[in-house]
C-alpha cells in the first residue's frame, strides 16, 4: 500500500515552506524563484533543520512541474508570433546563444571538464530564464520597444533551447560515443520528433474542435492537459526527455489556434507545480557542493553577463536594432534559472556530475538573479555610460549602417516578399544549423584536428588554423542567409 500519509506530509510540508519563504522573498523584493530554492534547502536532507521530505514524491510531482511548464512555453510559440515580434531576434539570438554555448564549454575545459561535462555548462549559460524576465517585464513594463525585443529573443531561446536539450540527450545518451554515432542519435531524434510533430498536427486540431463544441473551458482544458502527458510519456517511452514532449505539444495545441484560451487556464496550475519544482531542486541542492564548486559557478556566472552583453549587442547591431537597445536588451536577459536545472536534471538521470551541476546551476542562478534588479534599474544609464566611451567613427557607423537597414526594410515592405512563413522556417533552418556547427566543433575540435594533421602531415598549428578556416568558411552562406 501506497504510503498516502507521508505523501501528504510531505506535499504539505513543501507548500507550506515555499509559500512562508515566498512571501519573505516578496518583502524583501527578491525573485520568488530564489525563495522557492531556499525552502528546498530547509526541507532538504542536506542542511541541519528539523524539516526534510521525501525527495522520490517531491521529485515525481516536479517532473510535473516540468512538464506543465514546457507545455506553458510552448504554447506561446508560434511561427507567426515569432515574425510578429521580428524576425532580426532570430540573428541576435543565433550569435548569443552559439557564443555563450561557446563560452561556457571553455570554462568546462579550462577546469579539467571532460566535452559531454562541458557541454552541459555551455548549455547552462546559453538560455536565460523566461520565468524571471518575464515577470521582470511585467512588473516594470519597459518601452514597448525594448519588450519587443527582449521578448523576440526570449521566443527564440526557448526554441533553440529544446534544440540543446535533443543534443545533449543524444550526447548523454552515450558519453564517448564518436562523431558519426553522435549524428545518427541526433537523425533518430530529430526523425521521432518530426513524427511526433505530424501526427499531432493530424489529430490534435481534429481532438481540440470536437472538445470545443461542449462549450465548456474546464473540458478543453482537460482535453490539453492529456495530450501533454500523452506526448511527453511518448517522448519518454522513446528514451528522450519529457520537457521535449510536453514542448511540442504545447507548439501543436498553439498552431490548432487554442493557445489564447488555454493559456490562462494552465497558469494557476502550471505556477503550482513549478513552485514545486523548484523546492524539489533546492532539495537536492547541497551547499558544500555549493561552496566547493564556487570559482566555477562565478565564472560562468561573470561569462553569462559578458557573454549576454557582447552577443546581443553585435547581433542587435547586424540586425539594424542599435546599440542603445540592443544593450539594454542584454541586460534584462541575464538572469538564468528554469532551463539551467532542467539540464542539470539531465545530467543526473544520465550518470553525469549530477549533484555538482545542481550546485553550480543554484549559485549561477542566484548571482545573475540577484544582479538583475540593478542591471534593469540602471540600464540606461550604463547603456549611455558605454556609448559615450565608444569611438566616434564606430558611433559614425552604427549611425550609417542603421539607416542603411533601415532603407533595405522599406524597400522590401513596398516590393513583393516570399511567403512570411517559409522566410521564417530558412531564417530558423540558418541559424539551427550555424549553431549546430558551433556545437559539434567545440565537441569534437581535437579529434578533426588530429585527424586533419594525421592526414596532411602539417604542424599542428597549421591544422587547427586550417579547420577554423574550413569550418568559417562553411558557416559563411548560414550566415549571409539569416542577414539577407
């Protein structure tokens, strides 16, 4: 028999912490987020205080924490959407998102990391939190300008982060396993979830407007909720992760044209579970390991700010956005958290540097989080403060080369255009494959450069100066695509 009593206890227990510790938080004006980790660590097994849970049932209702929370995500994306909000977020985001990956398997490496361990770091620092901006973004409801293109990034890094996570299950799938292995896990994937994708697209829309003809919210609501667990136990039974499922699934109800109704329907009970599913991370936080892994996790914490600042802003400046905004736009995104944990998870059902990468994921968490309030007070400031620095010919240029942009969009909104949506799906195409290449190079740099040196007979040297000039050269029509 199944122990109903303690789950009881325990699921009180987690609520009634989380919710004494959130309400501190609020009074204090610090993200909730935060206050949920803390109350994990209080009913946690790691810390001497007379509360603990069981972390098996506190770990099961997170996972529907996940679930409900990738859904939620997902059906908020939409191709339409995602051109509404402007399709420059795909360039600024493709160039952020690739750096940062970049930069965080470097900081992996540089502490004797091995490539699927570093990995799992340059995907932590790749993805800010959509949870914290945007709650950041409603409370201080910047110029709409500024929310558009925050909130363009944010779309598209929710899409590229499900774009990592199928990578590192591929990867984590079998740490050591070759290039060629490697891309045959990632053609079985991309194949399920392209399977999974039409079949929904086929019997999803039919399911939602047999269900609407009842009238009734609480049964479409119903009705969406099976089909999340449904795609997310597919994806599960198929040996991928249930956040990808419950993503797609959430894509598929938004394109049967039912995301605005379900949306508000989810929430109350999607912000349940994911309270839950930040105590149960918190309980599986153990501040020794914290305190241990401190120098990495405030490296990666100092790699996510630069990273974030210098990523948007060039891309911001490609795209014709500006500096000034672009900036700005930077540093509403650093605060990192939901996706961080969920790679984290990975990692530990995966047999790799679990519990390390829940300490390292909780302090980067609460320094960007913690930082962000005075990066978003002060933006403007710190923006004009940088520009005022920068030379007058580079000023000169980001004048002249905004105002060349700027005719190219005239130009292009009186001429007759491509289809919006197939201009899109090449844009997304472009810069899913720039960022592919960026993460199969970091992975398997040193074997391609021996592999090249063992086959010319050059220096070492002159191979890996060779392969980056290979592989620039091959990244340069992606690259011209997605400005074009």
């Amino acid at each position: 028999m199944p122990d109903f009593d303690g789950f009881l206890k325990d699921l009180a227990l987690v609520l009634i912490t989380a919710a004494v510790v959130a309400v501190v938080f609020q009074r204090l004006r610090l993200p909730t987020v935060l206050g949920y980790l803390i109350a994990g660590v209080l009913v946690g097994p790691h810390v001497p205080v007379p509360l603990f849970a069981d972390i098996a049932s506190t770990r099961a209702l997170a996972e529907l924490g996940i679930t409900l929370l990738m859904f939620s995500i997902g059906l908020e994306f939409s191709v339409r959407k995602l051109i509404d909000i402007g399709r420059s977020s795909l360039l600024v985001t493709a160039i952020e998102v690739a750096l940062l990956f970049w930069l965080g398997f470097l900081v992996g490496a540089a502490f004797g990391w091995s490539a699927p361990e570093s990995a799992c770091l340059g995907a932590m620092a790749a993805i800010a939190s959509t949870m914290v901006v945007a709650k950041m973004l409603g409370e201080r409801a910047p110029e709409p300008r500024l929310a558009n293109f925050v909130l363009g990034v944010l779309v598209v890094e929710d899409l590229l982060s499900m774009l990592l996570l199928a990578l590192l299950t591929a990867l984590l799938a079998g740490s050591g396993m070759s290039a060629s292995q490697f891309a045959l896990s990632s053609l079985q994937l991309a194949g399920f979830l392209a399977a999974l994708a039409a079949g929904g697209l086929l019997l999803v829309p039919r399911l939602l407007r047999w269900v609407m003809a009842s009238g009734s919210r609480e049964v479409i609501l119903l009705a969406a909720l099976g089909v999340c667990f449904a795609f997310a136990l597919l994806a599960k039974r198929a040996g991928y992760s249930i956040a990808l499922g419950a993503f797609l699934a959430g894509c598929v109800v938004a394109e049967a044209g039912h995301g605005r109704i379900l949306e508000p329907l989810v929430r109350p009970v999607r912000d349940m579970f994911a309270a839950i599913f930040f105590v149960a991370v918190g309980m599986m936080i153990d501040p020794a390991l914290v305190v241990e892994h401190l120098p990495l996790a405030g490296l990666l914490a100092a790699v996510i700010v630069g990273g974030k600042l210098l990523g948007v802003s060039v891309g911001g400046l490609l795209s014709g956005a500006g500096f000034g905004a672009s900036f700005r736009g930077a540093l509403w995104l650093v605060p990192v958290g939901e996706y961080q944990f969920l790679i984290a998870e990975l990692a530990r059902q995966s047999g790799v540097r679990g519990g390390e990468l829940h300490a390292i994921a909780a302090a980067v968490c609460l320094a960007t989080v913690l930082a962000a309030p005075f990066f978003v007070n002060r933006s403007e400031s710190i923006a004009i403060a940088v520009e005022h620095r920068m030379p007058r010919r580079l000023v000169l240029l980001e004048t002249l080369y905004g105002a060349w942009i700027e005719a190219l969009k005239q130009r292009r909104g009186s001429a007759q255009r491509r289809p919006m949506l197939r201009l899109g799906l090449w844009i997304a195409a472009d810069a899913a494959a720039l960022l592919g290449l960026v993460i199969t190079t970091s992975l398997w740099r040193k074997e391609l450069v021996d592999e090249l040196e063992h086959v010319t007979h050059w220096g070492r040297t002159a191979a890996d100066f060779a392969l980056l000039a290979l592989l620039s050269a091959i990244c340069a029509p992606l690259g011209l695509g997605i400005v074009r």
